[in-house]
C-alpha cells in the first residue's frame, strides 16, 4: 500500500481500492439481494474470525461494517454469515471493471469543470 500510495503521490494520479469482501459480496449479488445484509468472514485459526457486514441497496454493494476481529468467532456475528471464498480470477477481473468504471466516470467529472 505505501508503494502504490507513494506512485499516486507522485505521478498525480487516483488511488482507487476495494476490499476483498466487498469483492465477494459483488459477486455473490444475488443471494446479499436476497438476505438483505450477511456477514463475510475468514477464520483465522486460533485467533477467531475477521468480518465485515454488507449490504446490496440500489447503488450497490454498501458495507455496514468494516472487517475487524471477533476473538468468539462465528458465534459472535448475528445474522447470515458466508465464509470468504477467494476466486482471483473473476476478481481480478471484477476489481480491472470496477477501476475502468471509475476512470471513465473521473474523465467525465473533469471535463466538465
């Protein structure tokens, strides 16, 4: 992160990111519809669960609340719980849509003004 922070810095540029559970809540749309809000976890042994909470609404994938550790576990979350799974495939490819998306829409922006 401080590399790309730093390129950014000095190239001019944005820095746009997106977390790896909010990936998987894009691309498990359907059923967050479906739920309304779920829990995406990833089980660190002996440690407990780091988690966030999600939510899809109009404008998309909305995060409730940020990953932080929950030493009791699964137990610990109420509601609907996925564990992350990882697919670095159509992430990668969701994460280069969602940047292209933002690119174009920062072009629009600036030729406006």
């Amino acid at each position: 992160m401080v590399l790309a922070r730093t390129l950014a810095q000095q190239l001019g540029c944005p820095l746009w990111g997106w977390g790896s559970f909010e990936l998987i809540a894009r691309r498990r749309q359907q059923e967050l519809q479906d739920l309304g809000a779920c829990w995406i976890g990833q089980t660190l042994p002996r440690r407990g669960v780091v988690a966030g909470r999600y939510s899809w609404q109009s404008q998309g994938v909305v995060e409730l609340e940020a990953p932080r550790l929950y030493r009791q576990g699964w137990s610990e979350l109420p509601g609907p719980s996925w564990e992350a799974e990882m697919d670095a495939a159509a992430d990668a490819l969701q994460l280069l849509q969602l940047l292209l998306s933002d690119q174009t829409q920062e072009e629009c922006l600036a030729s406006r003004l």
